[in-house]
C-alpha cells in the first residue's frame, strides 16, 4: 500500500481507465459528457408549468393563485 498510486483489478479482463479532472467543475463536466454524449433540452412545451419553493406562508400561495387566476394561468 502507498500514498502514492491506487490499484484497481477486475476478476472479468482489463479496465479502461477515464480520467476527468478540473481546475473547475464545470471542466470535469465537459470532459465526462465528451465521453458519455450530451442530452439535448427537451422541448420548452414539454417542460409545463412549474411553481415550488421549499416552503409558502398562507398568503404567498393566495397571492401566488390569485396571479396565476389574473395572468390566466
């Protein structure tokens, strides 16, 4: 054992090894969706209509329907 490498086997064959590193997040994320592929937004009509937040107090909901009943939501 060592600080200094990892080791890994499988019973079955060889590995395949895929290293995705950053300096951001955001860098790991393109790196591992090059590999796995990219899924395309979904059309905005097949999204609906979303209304949450953790928690209402009783008159945010009433004012949340009363602006949805007068945008005709």
């Amino acid at each position: 054992e060592s600080d200094d490498y990892y080791y890994f086997y499988a019973n079955g064959g060889k590995l395949t090894y895929y290293f995705a590193y950053g300096p951001e997040i955001s860098d790991v994320v393109d790196r591992y969706t090059d590999l796995t592929g990219k899924m395309e937004a979904p059309p905005e009509w097949s999204l609906g209509l979303h209304q949450s937040k953790w928690e209402y107090k009783a008159d945010e909901i009433v004012n949340v329907a009363k602006t949805y009943r007068d945008k005709q939501i």
